[in-house]
C-alpha cells in the first residue's frame, strides 16, 4: 500500500512539471492530457485506499517516507498518515479536482495561457493531497503554503487584468495573516511538545491541559487554549472566516474552474479539515471551542446576507461558500467534528457543481456575469439548468438531498450543545437556513426563469455548452443528490472516522441525538417536525414571490430600507476599514520606515556606510597582495613570530 | 637474537595496494607517453581516467573495517582515510575531464599534466594515510613538488612562470618551519611515530615550551597548506597565475588531503594540546573569514575571486575542527568534501566558458548568461548558491553542521562572526547570479564545448541540489569514519 500512497501526490505531480515545463513544446491536447492522467491515476488510487482503509476497515497507516534532516533531535520529515479521515478526503479532493479538470478543456478553450492553467491546477491537486496526507505538523504547514501559493497564482490568471491583480495580492496578504498565526501555533506545539510529529504530539497533549503560559506579566494563559486559537486563526486565513474573510469574493477574479476547485470545494475547506485533524487538542480546550463556535456562526449568518445583494453570479455563489464554511466551523466548534467533515464532503460536490454551472452559463454568456442581464436561461441550456436545480436544492437542505443531511447534523448538533455561544450559533445557523434558500433561488430564478433581459445579439448566440462542460455537471450532480443518504448514518452521528478524530466524553452531544433516528428515510420524515425544513421552504416562497410573482419589490424593498441596503452593499465596511486602517496604515508606516529607517538608517549608514568601509578594508587588504615575493615571505614571517610570542606570554 | 632478528618486519605490501597500483600505472603513462605523437595523446588521458578509476576500485575493495598500521607503524589505512582517498580520487578524475578540452584547444596537451597529477594524487593519499611525522612530509612534498611544476606547466606564459616561483619558494619556506616543528617535538618525545608522540604528550603533560613552539611550527606549515591567513598571500596570485586546469587541480583535491594532514597531525598526534592549537586555529579561522570575503568584493578575476572564497572557506573548515569532537571533525570532513565539489565546479563553469584565445576569467564574463544560456545560467546559480550556503543547495548544510557544531561547544561569538562574514560573502556570490541573469550580454557566442564537458559540468551543478535534498547519506558516512 505504501507505493500507492506515495503515488496518489507525486502523479499530479509529475502531470503538472509535464504540462509546467514542456507545455509550450508538447503543445495544449498533450498538456491536458498529461494532467489529467495524473489526476485521475489519484482518483483510482484514492479510491482503492479508500476501499482499503474504509471498506475494509484496514488499520491506519502512519509511516515515514523520507527524513529531510534532523536538526536538534527534530525530524523533519516527509510522512502519511491515512486514516478515514484522510480517505475521505483523498475522494473529494480527487473527485471533484477530476472534474474540475475536464471541464477546464471546455472553459479555457480559447485561453493562450492553456499550458499554464493545467499545470497550475495539477500542481494544486498536489499541494493540497500533501497537506490532507500529512503525519506531521511540518508538511502540513508544506502543503498550506502550497495551496497558498498556487491559489494566489491562479486568482491572478488573467495577470493583465489590474482587478485580478489586486484579488490576488488581497488574497496573499489576508493569508499572511491567517499563516502567521498557524505558524505561531506550530511553533507553540513544538516549544511544548518538543515534536511536530501528530501522533507524538497529541500523545503529549492532555499532559500540556491545565498547563499555563505567561506571556505578559501576571495574565497565565493557558498553553492549549493559545495554542488552538492560534491553529485557528490560520483555518480563519484559508477558510475564510470573518474577519479574514475578505479576500474570498474578490477571488472570483480568478477563471471560474478555479472558483469550483480552490476557493470552493477544497482549499477553503483545508482549515476546516485541519482543526479536524487537530481535535485531540481542541478537545482539551473549551474556550477555544466556544472561540470556533462564536466565529463560526457569526460567518455563516452575515456572510449569508450579503448574498443577498450581490448581482454578479459568481459573488452569490462565493458568498453562499462563506456562510456553508462558517456551517462547517460551527461544527467544529460544537465537537461534531464528523458532521463538519461530512459538510465539507457534501459541499464540496454541490458547490463545486454550482460553481460549474455558474461557469458553464458565464460561457453561454459570453463571459457576463450580471445576473441582472440574463433571465429565462432554462430553455437554452437544459442541463445547466437542471444540475444548477440540483445543486440549488441540495444546497438548501432540501430533505432527501446531499446537503440536506449534513447541514441538519449540523444544527442538530447545535441544538444539543451547552459550550458558551452555543445558543447564538443555533440562532445564527436557523435563520442562515432561510437565508440560504432565499439568495440560492433569487439567483436561480433571475438566471433560469423569468424575462430574457439580455441583448438579442447575445441571445442569439446562446446554446447548451459542449460535452466536457456538461458531463462534470452530470457526474457532480449525482453525488450531490445522494452522498448525503449514504454516507448520513456513519458520518453525521456514527463513529465513522474511529481513532481519527478525537471527541471528550463531555462534548459528545452527537451520540445523543443518534437515538432520533434509525435510517436515511427516517430522517427525513423527522424533518418536517422540525424548523429547518419549513424556514428553508419560506426562503424558496419568497425568492419566487419577489423575483417571480412582484419582480417590482426588491426595488421598493430596497427604497425603503435604504441604509440597511447600503451597508450589505459595502459588506459591512470590512473592505472599506481594512483599506483605510490596515492597507493605509501600513502603507504610512511603510513610508515612514522608507524615508527614516531605509533611506538614511539602512541606505545611508548601514548599507552605502558599511560598503564604503568594507570596500575601504578591501582596497586597503588589496595593497599587501603587492605581488613582491619578499612582501609575502615578511607577512608569513610577522604571522609566526606573532604566533610565538602569544605560545609564550599567554 | 631472535627477536632481534625480527627488528626488520616483511611490510603488509595488501595495505599500500592503492598506492602501489597509483605509482605503477603512472610509470607505465610516463613511459608510453614518449611514444606517443600528439595525435595520440589522448590515449595518456584515457589512462589516467583509468588509473584512478582503478585506483576508486581497489580503495573501495579495501574498505571497512579495523584502522591497520602497516610499515613499522608508519602508515594507516583507515575508514576515514579510504572515504577521503576516494573524493580525491573522483574529484581529480572530475578536474581531468574538465581540463583536457582546455589543454587540447591551447597545444598544452601533454602527458605532463597527467604523470604530474597522478603524482600528486599519490603524494595526496601519502598524506591522508600518513601515521608518522616523515611520512606526513613525504606525502606533503610530493604534492607540493607536483604542484610547483603544474604551476610552471605553460612555461612561456610569464605569469605562470612568476606564480610558479612565488609558489616555490613561500611553500619550502613553509616545508622548512613544518620540519622544523617537528624536529622539535622528535626533541621531546624521542618518536615520530604520530600516536606514540600522542601517547608521550598525554602522559608527560603538555606544559613544555618547546613542544609549544614546536606545535607553532607545525601549524603555520598546515596553515601554509591550508592557505589560511595570515599564511594565505601566495593563494590569489597562484590561482590567477596558474592556468585554469592547474588551479582547477590545486584548489580542489589537496584542501581534501590537508584536512587529513591536520586530522592526522593536530587531532591524532597532538590532542594533548588541544586548548594550544584550538586557540591559534581560532585566530587564524576569524581572520580568514574576515579577509577571504571581505577581500573577494573588490577583485575583478573571477579566478581571484574564488581564491579568496577559498580563503573564507577555509576558515569555515576549521571552524569544526576548533570545535573538535566527532560532530565538530565530521563537520569539517563534510565541509571539505562538499567544498571540493563546489570549487571543481565553479572552475569548470569558467572552463566551459572559455575557448582557444579566451579565458572567462573576468567577472564580465559571465555578464547575461542566462541570454546566452539558460541551462548554465542555472547550473553556476546553484553553485553560486551552494557557495554562499543558500538553501536547499547543500553548501547551506555544510554551513549548518559546522556551525552546529560551534554552538554546541557554547562559542557562540565565534558562530556570530562566522554568519556575519558569510553574509558579507554572500555578497560577491549573488552578485555573479545578478549579472548573469540581470545584466546584458557583452558577447553573445554561443557556448561551444565537448559533450562530456557539458554532461559533467551539468551533473557538477545539479549534484549541488541533489546532496542538499538528501545531505543525510554523506553526512552519515562523515560521522561514522569520525566516530
């Protein structure tokens, strides 16, 4: 097993140096095709893993592959550790980068930078297969950075496009933010721990609870708490949570693929998987976990009304994975770590399918993305519309679909818990039902239903996308519909993941509930004696009467409540203050430092001062290699006897 | 009386197999050399790339294993002395390949070069096996007298002939105070015999003036060897009077036999006065990092240039030496080996460069590279990067450990002053990178070479890459012939 554990990274690997560095002489059809073998060569291998550590309940495997050095009795190494956890993941990030890749051929047809694309894409499949595979704190951090890294390359794709530009930078910077914590959090770990290795770590863990550090004088902090904020504040940075929340929209600059893949179904979601992967230690902590919690479901509200204003496609879309994220971390924080995962799973099918779908009408389009012009979409492009259906349903919770189930474990959960904050997040994660339903079906009516509001040029030209489009929505669409009813008994409430996730007897609300139900069927007949379902459907009822029925509404609606109106516009002020105090500040201070520190410290007295003298030195060091061989005897000479006299007087 | 018979033993001829085999197949190349005209010249090359491939064979056949004294206790084979025999033996074989293009271009393709490169060799692996005082110099004086006329090879080229004289003369000077000290200690200790000298040191204490003295001797003739400061003058001027393949041959090879001089002669003869030399080793180990870099900046000649990288580098090297213990020897083991590789690398790329009437020995030289090619560019930027200790290239692992190392004995100014002058370093290597990649191309020939020079010289760089990927091999072995 191990070989196939080794080849499911390295073969997108090697697909994307192929298309990376020989693209430009294999030319387009080889590029992607060496890419997408290597991603599907992943997607086979993962799914044998799968079988192998799921199916057949095989022990985990947790091995070293290569030790890079030891440097102070710490290894760095390269490892895996494959669980059900990381089988799981290695299905998703697999699957849907599968998909995303084929459809690529389709969405960046006509794009000259092909090659580029493919290899990038590859490259992150890559990245983020390291970061879920990883036994050790060290390539975890490899494989964030990397994904890190590749995203920022791809939001800036288009790198002539000035807004592209400036997403991507945003994003970078957000990231740092984000990074900057998880690497204190990592440097915590190994102050206290002595090793980043995970199984050794969380060996460790419950001897560090009860522990205090004092960082200032007189306030002992306790180390665990510290450390998982600090972890998290790193999930916050790449899974987008409020505040870091900031770039994620303007990522949507990036090609529409990407949106699916990176900053939808996988990448966003590798903060999420990593506090999971981290529950031996966030167990030990409940203010961290009500800190998760609070964070969590602050996103998944507000972040949900925002979708409501928004009129380019893809930003509804973008916003909608805000609120689902802050779903998943809400989970986090209320120990249903199963549940968050199970979210994330089922989420990143249907999004990555509303993503696609979004893209595939952006292409009919002809590359618009105002909602505002379009209309009436279903007659021309009957399997866009009915995927895009799907994925809207699913992503409502509509009963029987995917999303459904993972997102009622999840407020179920919620119900049950007693952490602080835990009666804000079930307030929150209820009304963000209503929310979701209501800008999912504004956007699906304005796009499918309705007057056909664009121009008749564009009309005429509008059609049903080729094969490569279409089949990734097909195959999307079907998990969509019925991971959920599967995966639901294990996942949401079972004890699926065994030893990979660690929940205390004291947090262990999702047991509990287990008892209300016996099987996917029954569930949802349970449903309807609960909220959800019936907010979920006012939230449809009222997209349609507002969209459909008075299309004149929204606009007096909008008159009305201007100042509200004018605030979700400005997305709360976070881009406008973060512009102003954040980007501004340090753009004074950077001036500051510039004229004060590098101009005249550094430049002036550091730099040209200690170039001056040591090229002073060196003119001077120059003169004794006279070239006289006398000269060169006489130093030897000066250099013994400066030697002897030493030996003696010392 | 039969004991006394006995005085005479027959020598263990199976221990001196390499050496044996070294010397015979360069008599055989003097010989067959005469016969050939210069048509055929090439078959004296092909024979010296024989010789040592032979000679890599028998080595690595004898390795493992017990140290064995042989020849009345005044020679050693040993793990650490087969390991560095062998680095000797690939990088000359390495500097023969580089050279023979360069030579054949200029009419310097001569059988000399090679009979007086494999002489060399043998002093080398005298040297690295040496387990007596004698033999320590035996080995030192048939280096240093290949050396002398390697220099002086182009005898109508003025500069060579100067550098050649220069060489000469400061090198017996430094062979007089090298024998001078030990006659010395032969004074006190009554044995040149180096772990009978080790043994008579420990046990009669080390508080003599004139054992004192005479380790002062000993280490200003190392030091000379070395070429650390203030012992250092003839380095630049030889590197730049020499031509290329002989400074190719004298920077690489013997600093791989003086850390055995100074393994065999400071450590295994003369711990005893550890704290002595460890302290004048300190001196000389500040200076030669100071000067080395600091001096490197202003120089024009690529050639002089790393001369003085040299320099610094050796101040490096001792560094693990003056931190002493088997993590601070395997340290500077590791870093010698790795800066052969290094230094045979960088004078390779300047081999590739040049061509008959051209030597790319300037700075400018190397102006747009990456316009001219975008291959070599990247091979002289790792080995750039490798000198100046940047990550992953393994000359940063080379840095670490001996650094380590230092901390480790609690000197931590010394490890301060180290870093400091690398940065200073750092400098003048990062500046070839900017202007190979930053600055516009003087002149835009194409770079014309023979297919093994460009296969080497390409393995030579990625190698860089590749040990600092996976330094854990090469560093295991250093530690274990240390240990």
């Amino acid at each position: 097993m191990q070989s196939i554990y080794l080849a499911i990274p390295l073969a997108p690997l090697l697909g994307a140096m192929i298309a990376g560095f020989f693209g430009w002489k294999i030319g387009r059809t080889a590029s992607h095709i060496a890419a997408i073998t290597g991603v599907a060569v992943a997607f086979v291998l993962s799914v044998i893993v799968f079988k192998h550590i799921v199916i057949d309940a095989a022990e985990p495997f947790n091995g070293t592959v290569y030790t890079w050095m030891v440097s102070n009795g710490i290894n760095f190494q390269i490892g895996f550790l494959i669980d059900k956890l990381t089988a799981v993941m290695l299905i998703v990030v697999t699957f849907v980068s599968l998909m995303v890749h084929i459809y690529t051929i389709g969405y960046m047809h006509d794009d000259p930078g092909y090659q580029r694309f493919f290899s990038y894409i590859a490259l992150f499949t890559f990245s983020m297969l390291m970061l879920v595979m990883s036994n050790n704190f060290l390539q975890l951090f490899f494989g964030w950075e990397a994904v890190g890294l590749v995203s920022y390359l791809l939001i800036g794709f288009w790198y002539k496009k000035p807004t592209a530009i400036y997403a991507n930078l945003k994003a970078f910077l957000v990231n740092r933010v984000g990074d900057f914590g998880f690497l204190l959090g990592i440097a915590a770990v190994l102050m206290y721990t002595g090793s980043l290795d995970y199984a050794e770590v969380f060996k460790q863990a419950p001897s560090l609870s009860g522990r205090t550090m004092e960082i200032f004088d007189g306030h002992a902090w306790s180390i665990l708490t510290v450390t998982c904020i600090l972890l998290f504040i790193g999930a916050m940075g790449k899974s987008a949570q409020v505040p870091l929340h900031v770039w994620l929209p303007d990522s949507m600059e990036g090609p529409t693929p990407i949106s699916a893949l990176i900053h939808a179904a996988t990448m966003v979601t590798a903060g999420i998987f990593m506090v999971a992967r981290m529950s031996p230690l966030f167990e030990l902590t409940e203010t961290a976990l009500s800190f998760v919690l609070v964070i969590g479901a602050t996103t998944a509200l507000f972040m949900g009304f925002l979708g409501l204003v928004q009129n380019d496609i893809k930003r509804v879309v973008a916003y909608s994975t805000l609120s689902q994220l802050g779903y998943m971390t809400v989970a986090l924080g209320v120990s249903a770590y199963s549940a968050g995962i199970f979210h994330l799973m089922t989420h990143a099918f249907f999004k990555a399918l509303l993503f696609l779908g979004a893209g595939a009408v952006i292409i009919a389009m002809h590359h618009e993305q105002d909602m505002r012009k379009m209309g009436g979409l279903r007659k021309y492009m009957p399997i866009t519309w009915i995927t895009s259906l799907i994925g809207s349903l699913a992503l409502i919770g509509t009963p029987g679909f995917a999303g459904f189930y993972s997102k009622d474990a999840i407020i179920v959960a919620v119900r049950e818990s007693s952490l602080a904050g835990a009666g804000y997040a079930y307030m929150a994660v209820l009304i963000g039902v209503f929310i979701t339903a209501l800008y999912s079906f504004r956007m699906y009516f304005m796009v499918f239903h309705g007057k056909e509001r664009m121009d008749d040029h564009t009309r005429e030209h509008l059609h049903e996308c080729s094969k490569v489009v279409t089949v990734p929505l097909i195959l999307l669409a079907i998990p969509s519909v019925i991971a959920g009813a599967i995966f639901v008994d294990q996942m949401a409430f079972g004890g699926f993941f065994g030893s990979a996730i660690v929940v205390d007897e004291s947090h262990r609300i999702a047991t509990e509930v287990t008892h209300h139900f016996d099987s996917w069927w029954g569930l949802i007949l349970h449903s309807f004696a609960d909220y959800p379902v019936y907010l979920a459907a006012g939230g449809v009822f009222t997209a349609w009467f507002l969209y459909m029925k008075r299309p004149d509404l929204p606009d007096m609606i909008q008159q009305r409540f201007a100042l509200v109106h004018k605030v979700l516009v400005n997305k709360y002020g976070f881009d406008r203050f973060n512009e102003i105090v954040f980007a501004g500040g340090s753009r004074l201070l950077g001036g500051m430092f510039w004229r004060v520190g590098d101009e005249k410290l550094i430049d002036g007295l550091v730099v040209n001062g200690s170039a001056k003298s040591i090229g002073w030195f060196s003119s001077i060091a120059r003169r004794f290699q006279s070239g006289y061989l006398y000269h060169y005897a006489f130093v030897m000479i000066i250099g013994l006897l400066l030697l002897l006299t030493w030996i003696v007087f010392r | 009386m039969n004991n006394e018979m006995a005085v005479i033993e027959m020598p263990n001829l199976a221990l001196v197999m390499p050496e044996m085999f070294l010397l015979g197949m360069t008599c055989v190349l003097l010989v067959l050399d005469l016969f050939l005209n210069d048509r055929n010249r090439i078959i004296t090359y092909l024979l010296a790339q024989l010789t040592l491939f032979g000679a890599v064979v028998i080595t690595f056949s004898q390795m493992g294993g017990e140290a064995v004294t042989g020849f009345s206790g005044s020679f050693v084979r040993d793990s650490m002395g087969d390991i560095l025999k062998i680095f000797i033996y690939v990088v000359t074989a390495i500097v023969f390949l580089y050279s023979r293009q360069y030579l054949q271009l200029r009419n310097m393709f001569r059988g000399e070069y090679y009979a007086l490169g494999l002489f060399g060799v043998l002093g080398m692996m005298i040297m690295v096996s040496a387990h007596s005082f004698l033999t320590v110099y035996l080995g030192l004086e048939l280096l240093s007298l290949s050396l002398y006329s390697m220099v002086a090879l182009n005898r109508d080229s003025e500069a060579s002939t100067e550098a050649a004289m220069k060489y000469f003369v400061l090198g017996a000077m430094a062979s007089g105070m090298l024998l001078y000290g030990m006659s010395m200690i032969y004074g006190i200790t009554g044995s040149l015999d180096i772990k009978e000298v080790g043994s008579y040191i420990a046990n009669n204490g080390a508080n003599n003036i004139i054992l004192s003295f005479g380790l002062v001797f000993v280490v200003v003739g190392l030091a000379f060897k070395l070429g650390a400061v203030p012992f250092h003058m003839w380095v630049p001027d030889i590197y730049q009077g020499a031509q290329t393949p002989v400074t190719l041959y004298l920077g690489a090879a013997p600093k791989i036999a003086a850390f055995a001089m100074v393994m065999r002669l400071l450590v295994d003869g003369m711990e005893a006065l550890y704290v002595d030399w460890q302290q004048m080793l300190t001196i000389m180990a500040v200076l030669s990092l100071a000067l080395g870099n600091v001096v490197a900046i202003a120089q024009t000649n690529i050639k002089r240039m790393l001369a003085y990288s040299t320099i610094s580098h050796v101040g490096f090297l001792l560094l693990g030496i003056i931190a002493a213990g088997p993590d601070g020897y395997s340290a500077s083991m590791f870093y010698v080996l790795i800066y052969a590789l290094m230094s045979t690398g960088a004078f390779g790329m300047i081999i590739l460069l040049s061509r008959a009437g051209f030597e790319a020995d300037t700075l400018d030289d190397f102006k747009g590279l990456n316009e001219r090619s975008k291959w070599y560019a990247f091979i002289m930027l790792l080995i750039m990067f490798s000198m100046a200790g940047v990550p992953p290239t393994v000359g940063f692992f080379a840095k670490l450990w001996v650094l380590e190392a230092v901390l480790n004995v609690d000197m931590v100014w010394l490890a301060a002053v180290a870093v400091l002058f690398s940065v200073i370093g750092a400098y003048y290597y990062i500046r070839i990178v900017k202007l190979m990649y930053f600055d516009k191309a003087e002149d835009n020939s194409v770079i014309v070479a023979d297919v093994d020079l460009k296969v080497v010289v390409s393995a030579n760089g990625i190698l860089m890459l590749v040990l600092g990927l996976f330094p854990g091999m090469l560093m295991a072995v250093c530690q274990q012939v240390l240990a």
